[in-house]
C-alpha cells in the first residue's frame, strides 16, 4: 500500500513569518548598534571630562596659593589688589566678560636694608645674591609708606657707596626700568625707604592661543614684557571663564577698590578697615576640548562639555590685620616674622 506525502511537509515560511522575523533581527541589531555607539561616545568622554576636570583643579590650586599668599612682604595694612579688572575680558560661556585679577606680594627672598637712595638708585647694605635677579619688581618701604618699582641692576650689580653698616661690596639697583605700568617717578623716591624685596605682581586672564582655545595665563610682572619677551605663561588650558569678587566690609564687591588712611594710619578706623579685602571668591569654567561629546552645554561661545570650580581664599596679611590681634606698627623683621 502506497503512503502519501503531505503537500504541506514541504512548505516554506509564510510572508507573515519572514516579516516578523526581519523585524526582531533589526530590533535586536539597532539595540546592539546603540550599546555600541554608547560605549564608544563614553570611550571618547570620559578621558575629556578627566583632562577638564585636572586642567581646572590645577589652575585654582595655582591662585589659591597666590591668593593665600597676597600681601606678603607688604604692611600689614595695605590694598594688595589692583582695581579695575572687573570684566575687561573676552565674553565667557555665561554671557558675562571674564575678569582679571591682579595680585602684588613679595617673593621668597629675604629683605635687604637699603643704606642710601639718590635720585633713580638704590643701594643696599648687603649685595645682591641669586635670589635677586634683574630686571625685577622690587618693593621699597618704612613702616608707613610703600610703592612697588620696576629695577635694573648696573654694571655687575655691586658697588661700595654705603658709608655705615656695609660691607665690601653692596647691592646696587637703578630706577626705573623703563617700564610705565608700574610707578617710577622721574626724580627718584620722594621719601627714603627702609628696605627693599623682590616684588611680584602675579596676574591672571582668560586668553586664545593661536589655535582658537581659551586658556588660563599667569605672569608675574603684571603682564609686562621681561627684556622683550612676554611673561605670560600658560596654566591650564580650556579654562574659558574666571569671574572674580572681593568680600570687604560693606559685602561682596565687583572690585577691591582702594583703601585710604589719613595720616601715618596708626590706627586705620573702622571704615578704613572696613575697605580691606578679606576674602576673595574665584569661579573657573573650563571645556573639554573635544567636539560632539555627550552632555554638552549650549553657550555664547559654542558649545562644549563645561564644568565649574568655585573656592574662597582669605589672604593671611588680612587674617593677621583683621583677625584676634590688634593693629600695631611693626618694624620690618616683626612684619616679616608674622607674614
């Protein structure tokens, strides 16, 4: 007896079982496409946020340390902050100018006293070392006045005019340098200081280098060329926006402003302690570098994947003249002693 084949046994799939089929293979490869796509958009994000993150935690470290260290060298009461720099920058990602800051303290190198000063020189009881090395700021001052001066040093720097007190050979520096950012006045110091250092004037912008990303810069000459080449340097690069503000004692201010104390200043009132910087707030914005990343930011110059770092610094000068301890003159190496 002959068994028959079912017609059926042989079919194909239907039209319906091909399209359902085709639909969950491209469900199923979209979804893999889409793990793969992630994974790599995160490849490429991740060591960008990492290299933003460094680049501004390293800058505010760097002002932090300048900002801590404002006023050093300086008396006690003094405006160690140049006015004037609020929003004289290019337009950062918020809409607003960014800001500058400058900052003037004395180095690390110890005082030298100054044994006589004539007309644009100034010569010092002991002679200049390594640690001094012009052209350089110096700061000239007494107990009650003070100005920060642009100096050269003569010949080899030495010679033996001190009458008293020196020794063989002494330190000799000439005013000016030739530089008008800073004060020179053309007959020489009107009053005879005491002591001199070797000054800075540590300033900080938001610049564009030649391939269009905004950076970080720090010069500490006021941003003053240093015998024809600039001394600005870069600090971190991305940081795009610094805004700055000054707390005295009237509340957070644009602007340090200047601080007046009729007479000697022995002892500033109230209102003149009250025009002191005590502390300083400093808001970075840095951008990654990198373009199309996950989680940019729209802004009014472009877009980027941004962050920001806030911090409060107050300068231990103002702690030391604000703080417990009561408002007394001090000779130099006792103002030295408490910087």
């Amino acid at each position: 007896m002959r068994r028959r084949t079912s017609q059926n046994a042989q079919a194909g799939f239907s039209l319906v079982e091909l399209v359902v089929a085709m639909a969950v293979t491209l469900i199923i490869a979209g979804a893999v496409l889409q793990l793969v796509t992630a994974g790599q958009s995160a490849f490429r994000r991740e060591p960008e946020l990492a290299d933003r993150q460094q680049n501004i935690r390293m800058g505010m470290d760097i002002i932090s340390k300048d900002l801590y260290g404002a006023g050093y060298g300086f008396p006690r009461f003094a405006q160690v902050f140049s006015d004037n720099l609020d929003g004289v920058g290019a337009t950062g990602p918020g809409g607003n100018d960014t800001d500058e800051i400058e900052i003037l303290m004395a180095s690390e190198c110890p005082p030298k006293r100054v044994c006589d000063s004539p007309g644009t020189t100034i010569t010092t009881f002991d002679p200049f070392g390594a640690c001094e090395r012009f052209p350089s700021l110096v700061i000239l001052g007494t107990e009650n006045q003070w100005g920060i001066f642009w100096a050269d040093a003569p010949g080899k720097g030495a010679s033996a005019s001190c009458t008293t007190g020196g020794k063989a050979r002494n330190g000799h520096a000439v005013l000016p340098h030739g530089k008008s950012k800073f004060h020179n006045p053309p007959g020489g110091i009107p009053w005879d200081p005491e002591w001199l250092l070797i000054g800075q004037v540590i300033r900080y912008r938001i610049n564009l280098d030649a391939e269009g990303t905004p950076n970080l810069e720090r010069s500490a000459f006021g941003g003053e060329d240093l015998d024809g080449q600039s001394s600005w340097q870069v600090i971190a690069r991305g940081v795009e926006d610094l805004q700055v503000e000054y707390l005295n004692g009237t509340g957070w201010q644009d602007l340090p402003g200047t601080i007046s104390c009729a007479g000697a200043c022995d002892p500033p009132d109230q209102a003149a302690l009250d025009s002191l910087v005590q502390r300083v707030r400093i808001q970075l914005s840095a951008r990654a570098l990198a373009a199309n990343l996950t989680g940019e930011s729209t802004s009014a110059v472009g877009n980027a994947l941004r962050g920001q770092l806030i911090t409060e610094i107050a300068p231990r000068m103002a702690v030391a003249t604000l703080g417990p301890v009561s408002y007394t003159h001090l000779t130099l190496p006792t103002m030295l002693a408490q910087c």
